[in-house]
C-alpha cells in the first residue's frame, strides 16, 4: 500500500494510493469484523485489570505483552484465527495517522485536564526545559551517536530525524504508568506535563527534519520562524477554542450530557484543526485547550455534573489507553515478523545499543538541566531526578510516526529497507521501555523510599479510623438494646467484627502517641492546617453551587487555597488571604480609566465589576472559614487547641 506523507506547513496527513495493492486477506474481510478486535482489547483489558491488582506488574505492560502475543499468533497461524485474525489484521494495518487522530486527542485532553493548575504554575519552568531544550539536546546527541555508530551509512539528516523520533517522552505511556504508581503529585506533574509538551516539540522536530530528508533547506532562522509558529500557534489555537467552548458552556444551563459531550467534541476539532487545517501541533493544542478547561471552565461544571464528567473521562482514557497499547504491541509483532529479511541479528544488537544510548541521552538531559530544575518550582532532589530519567518511558506516538515514515519510504532518498528500520528501532525502543522501565519504576520508588504516603495524610487516615470505629461500638450498644436482636450472643459477634477491637484490647487516640512535645505541636499543627484547608474548598464549591458566587470568584478562592496547601508542611506563616488581596483592591491602572476621553460608561461598568468580585471574595472567604472552623472543632472536640491556628490564618 503506497503512501505519500504531505509535510509542507506542519500538516501531515496520509493519502492512500487506490491503486497501490492491496493484502488479499485484508480486502476480503468484511468492515464489521474490525469491532471484533474491539471487543477482544476490552475483554482483554478487564481481565488483567483484575488479574494485576495488588500486584506491581504495570496494566499498561501487560496490555503491550498481550498485544505482541496476539500479532505474533495471528501471523503464525497464517490466518487461521478465521474472523478473529481478520479483525486483527484490518487493525495492524491501519493508517498510522488514524491511531494519532482518534487516540491522542481524548488521552492528551483527559490528562491536562486532570492536572491541578496551581501544580502546573509552579512547575511551567521545569516542564518547558525539559520540552524544549531537553529535546533538542537528546535530538541531536542521538543523532550524532547513530550517525558514527550505527553501520548503515545514513546521512546526517536521517540520524537526526530517527534521534528526533526518540527523544520525546510519549504521554500515552507515561501518564497510563503514573496512574498505577505512588509517586508525589508534584513529581506526577513535572513528568506529565513534560510528556504532554515535549511530545508535540518532538513531532515538530520530526516534521523539520523530514523536510530536511526530502530536500528542503533551512537556515537557523527559519527553523526558528517554522519552531515558534507551530509551537506558539498551536498555543493560540487551543485557547481560541477554550475561550469559545467555555462560552458555550456557560449559556448551558442545567444538562450534563450536553456539557460532556461538548468537552468530547471540542478536544477532536482542536486536533484536526490544528493538524489538517492551520499546520500546527495538534498536541500542543489540545494540551493548551485541557489546561485553559482546568484553569477557567472547571467550575462551570457543578454538583453531579462534575462528577459525572470526571467519570466519563476517567472511562474514555481507560478505553483509549487498553486499544492503543494492545494495538501497539500487535503492530510491533506484525512489523518485526513481516521484516525479517530486513533485520538481522545485527540489528537486534544495534537496538540493544540504541536503548543504551536512549538512557545515556535522558541522564544528559536531566544532569546538563539539573541546575534549572531544582531551582526552579518545587525544585528537585537527586532522588526525583532519577526517576526523572527511569520514566522516560516511548509509546504509540512514536511508533505511529515511524509508521508514517515506512509508508512514504519509497520516497527518495528513504528507501524500504531504512522505513523498516525505522519501524524496528522505534517498535523495540518502545517494548523496551515499557518493559524494563515500566515494570521497574515501581520497584525504583520504593528502594528511594518515595512511594510512602506523606505523613499528615497517615495520620488523617488513622484519626478517621479510629472516628469510625468509635462511631461503629456506639452503634453496637445501640443495637443491643434492640428489642428483636437484644438476645444475641453478643460477645461472638465481636469475634468476628474486628473493627470493634484491637490486639490489646483497647484503643489508643492517634494523637496519644508517646512524642516529644514540640513534635506533637508540629503534627497537630500540620494536620489541623490541612482539615481546615479543605473544610474552607469544600465550602466554596458548596457556595458556587448553591449560586451566592460567580464561577471567576471561586477560581480565584480555590486557587488560594491550593497555594496554601503547598505551605502546610512549612513554618511560614499559612494566610490563604495573600493571593486574594491583590484582587479586592483596585490596580494602580485604574486612575488613568478616569481620563475623560475614555467613555464614562465602560470605565462605570469596570468599576461595578471589579467592585461586585471584591464584595464576592471577601463574603466568601469569611464566610466558607466560620463554617470550616466549625466543622473543625465538631471533627476534633477538644483533643487539639485550635487557637495557634486560627491566629496564623488572622494575622
């Protein structure tokens, strides 16, 4: 089947030759046998979902195993899976542009979407350091080690258009690997947001030098030209469409199916404009798009709404992530086992060594980088900086594009043989990592000691419990004076509830553990903080459902309070009114909108505006603290001294 990749401007796209031929078996199949390979992944998925719990073998690992086991029977049996193999043949030849456009925009959105903004604004330094000057360091050390390594005479131009491929971290893999791991949330964020940016870079990258490979010609100019406008126009397009679709929501009143499906259809049609209409990084745009809906459009969503909306979107990646792995690792078996005269035992060596000089590439990265990293943000210890670099994971985005690039091979100067290549070095890369990283990273966190819940949340978990089975034994009593169950054999019940006892037969308040005084002071100090936090966002979600504030106002309010949560742990003063300030006063602007060639009615109506946001921030904020004070001293009684706290939060 002969392909033609149209590269000029950004837009890549595949056009089918129609008179190319075609697999025999494949024109044969009939289109409906193409859900049964649906099915199988769904099936597939939920049995080792259930299978893998409480183990540390990755879903996603499993997932591309399975996936290489079924591509590898179907070509072994030679067809003889009957509708079975049909199905998963019409799958392993799907044009490669066609996992891109229906995957990646439902997984990219899901996960920028899920991201916390105020997360994301610490760590914006950290993850375009690593997507941009990262991937151009790894782009070319990659293209000069294959370029003098590697025994095939490529040219400058097809090295670096290989180490481009590589360089990137795949967001489908890495966030399906976070997902299932106990790392830190702002560790989570710095590997996921780099993923997502860093993917677009290097597919921006890809199309630079494909250009370069079939002849196009660039000075350091218009690379920077052809960069910025792919790049900062993926950007503008994305928030072009936040800004529209985030309009549309709020003349939607009341219909979370209506709400839902908009977010669906919004995050395809920022893809395929971006990639098929302006040229731009269809990447880049949804990311852009996910964050602008976690920064501006996520309390435009209320109550069940909200709800309902993460649930759908949790299911849409559950789905995506199952096919795409599955298909990953079928497309990976066919390749290989369809390529044999091509790859040699020297090959596989030269993958070996490739994976090697993948490694060595990410601890250049993160070392040449690490200054800035740890700088900046939340910074960056060397124990998170190794798992930086074990998470490195390559996925379907970069054995798509090697597949796009085998389909114009025979486009010179590519040739066949350097298109199969290409797929083999990519598809190995990609099992490789998956395997070896993937399988390991959980292990990893644990010999550093970082998969450990933090303590305040411990001590959160064993004070709730020890609530709830007090709460339990008083329901018990209860029940012994029930007059149909007053006569039981109470005390072998308890036998067999053990939540109703403990090993030496009483319990102890969690607060009562034997500590110096200071450590006690500190604990209780870190755990009121926390509970109260929370009580006060609880509380401001309450008011915006309830209608008594505007969804812009409780942005504001609920971004303070996440920045607050950042300092629980820290002897700062805690004083969630710090951010809040600066938006209940007037700017110093304001006295040059009283110049009198302004209209007098838009400088009224800025007034008013800006007036009726302080007036909603400052009832809401008191408001949403006398009722988290409240439900503080209802949770604790009188275990803990509140007054040091509520003296933090009123100075």
């Amino acid at each position: 089947m002969a392909e033609c990749i149209k590269l000029r401007g950004g837009n890549m796209s595949a056009v089918t030759d129609a008179s190319g031929p075609v697999d025999q078996k494949e024109s044969s199949a009939s289109p409906e046998v193409t859900i049964l390979f649906v099915g199988l992944c769904l099936v597939l998925g939920i049995g080792s979902r259930q299978l893998l719990r409480g183990t540390r073998v990755p879903y996603t690992v499993a997932l591309l195993l399975l996936g290489i086991g079924l591509g590898a029977l179907e070509y072994g049996t030679h067809g003889g899976l009957g509708k079975f193999g049909a199905s998963i043949r019409v799958w392993a030849n799907i044009n490669p542009n066609l996992i891109l456009f229906v995957f990646l925009p439902a997984l990219l959105f899901e996960s920028s979407f899920a991201m916390e903004i105020h997360q994301i604004k610490r760590c914006l330094v950290q993850m375009v350091l690593l997507a941009g000057p990262g991937v151009v360091i790894s782009t070319f050390f990659l293209g000069t080690a294959i370029h003098f390594l590697f025994p095939y005479d490529w040219n400058w131009k097809i090295s670096l258009l290989l180490g481009g491929l590589l360089s990137a971290t795949d967001p489908v893999a890495v966030v399906g690997l976070l997902k299932e791991l106990g790392a830190s949330k702002k560790l989570n964020t710095i590997i996921e947001g780099e993923s997502l940016m860093n993917d677009g870079t290097a597919i921006v990258v890809y199309k630079l030098f494909f250009q370069m490979v079939q002849g196009d010609t660039f000075n350091v100019a218009q690379v920077i030209k052809f960069l910025s406008q792919v790049a900062l126009g993926a950007v503008a397009l994305g928030l072009a469409f936040g800004l529209a679709s985030s309009f549309w929501l709020g003349i939607i009143f009341n219909d979370t199916v209506i709400e839902i499906t908009l977010t669906l259809s919004v995050s395809y049609l920022a893809y395929f404009t971006a990639e098929d209409g302006a040229g731009v990084s269809g990447v880049l745009t949804v990311m852009t798009l996910g964050m602008f809906y976690a920064v501006v459009a996520r309390t435009a969503f209320k109550g069940e709404s909200q709800k309902s909306l993460h649930h759908f979107w949790e299911i849409v990646a559950y789905i995506a992530n199952t096919l795409i792995f599955i298909l990953s690792g079928v497309i990976i078996a066919e390749s290989i086992l369809h390529s044999q005269r091509t790859i040699t035992g020297q090959s596989w060596g030269f993958l070996i060594l490739l994976y090697v000089l993948l490694q060595v590439s990410r601890v250049i990265v993160v070392a040449l980088l690490y200054p800035g990293l740890r700088y900046f943000g939340y910074g960056l210890d060397l124990k998170e900086a190794t798992i930086l670099i074990w998470s490195g994971l390559r996925g379907a985005v970069a054995l798509s594009l090697s597949l796009i690039l085998n389909r114009s091979s025979d486009i010179p100067p590519l040739t066949k043989e350097i298109g199969a290549l290409f797929v083999f070095f990519t598809g190995g890369v990609v099992f490789l990592t998956l395997i070896v990283n993937g399988s390991t990273t959980q292990f990893l966190l644990h010999l550093l000691g970082m998969d450990k819940t933090t303590d305040i949340k411990m001590r959160i978990v064993d004070y709730t419990r020890y609530e709830m089975n007090n709460k339990a034994l008083e329901a018990f009593r209860e029940l012994g004076e029930d007059e149909e169950l007053g006569p039981a054999d109470w005390p072998s019940v308890v036998k067999y509830i053990t939540c109703l006892t403990t090993e030496e037969g009483h319990r102890m308040h969690p607060h009562a553990i034997s500590i110096n005084e200071n450590e006690q002071r500190r604990m209780h100090m870190q755990d009121t903080r926390l509970r109260l936090l929370n009580g006060v966002q609880a509380a401001y979600w309450g008011m915006l459902d309830e209608g008594r504030i505007t969804q812009t106002a409780a942005i504001l309010l609920m971004q303070s309070v996440d920045e607050a949560i950042d300092m629980v742990a820290s002897h700062e003063t805690l004083l969630d009114w710090k951010g809040l300030e600066v938006h209940v006063q007037f700017p110093s602007y304001f006295k040059y909108l009283q110049m009198r060639f302004l209209p007098q009615k838009l400088v009224t109506i800025f007034t008013v505006e800006r007036l009726e946001l302080a007036c909603y921030i400052c009832a809401a904020f008191l408001r949403a603290h006398r009722i988290a004070r409240r439900q503080l001293r209802e949770f604790i009684g009188k275990t803990i001294s509140l007054q040091p706290v509520y003296a933090l939060f009123n100075s």
